[in-house]
C-alpha cells in the first residue's frame, strides 16, 4: 500500500491584517494614553483647544485600547489557531490514550474497511 503525503498550506493574510490593525490600534491607544496623562501632570498640554481636553480624549484612550487593540488581537489568534486546529487529519494525541485505553479501541482514529467486509 503506498502512502500518499499530503501538502497543507495555510493562507495567514487574514491573520497578518488583524495582527497589523491590532498594532496600529495599539499605537494609536497608547499615543493617546501618553498624551491624556501629560495633561493630568501639565495642563498647558491643552492647548487652548476644546477637543484636545482630557474628557473628551479618555473615551477615545479606552476603546482603542480595549475594543480596537484587543479585539483585533483576540480575533487574529482565533483566527490562527483554528486553521491549525481544523486541518484534515487532525487527532488529539493526549487525550486519545485516557480514552481508548490500554486494551480499548482508540475512538479517534479512522478505521480502515478490509475489502472482505
């Protein structure tokens, strides 16, 4: 019987574009962050401008931080670790030993039909 390999390849643009969202996010957060905490130590940070007051620029500090930064890094990571995890083929290895047993067998392979029957 010969046995065939089979390539797999994974397409990680997806994961790489929510990875450089994440990033970006992330400087945006923190840039903000910096710039909200300068003002807190000197108020001249202000500039006399009414949209650049610490009010104003909190609300943007957290959703960038929280929703934009984390929720493209959650989603990257789903992303990549499900088309690991879902390939053809797959089996668990550590578990498949406390289920079968030593004389048991394995519920995780596939069995292979004997032409006979």
């Amino acid at each position: 019987m010969s046995e065939r390999k089979i390539t797999i390849e994974y397409n990680d643009r997806i994961v790489r574009q929510f990875m450089l969202a994440a990033i970006l996010w992330g400087v945006v957060g923190m840039l903000v962050g910096v710039l909200i905490a300068s003002q807190l130590n000197f108020w001249r940070v202000n500039f006399n401008l009414p949209w650049l007051t610490f009010g104003r620029l909190r609300p943007l500090h957290t959703n960038a931080a929280i929703f934009a930064f984390v929720g493209n890094m959650m989603f990257a990571g789903v992303y990549y670790s499900t088309s690991g995890w879902s390939r053809p083929g797959w089996r668990a290895t550590s578990s498949r030993r406390s289920i079968s047993g030593p004389g048991r067998p394995s519920l995780w392979r596939r069995r292979s039909r004997s032409p006979s029957g």
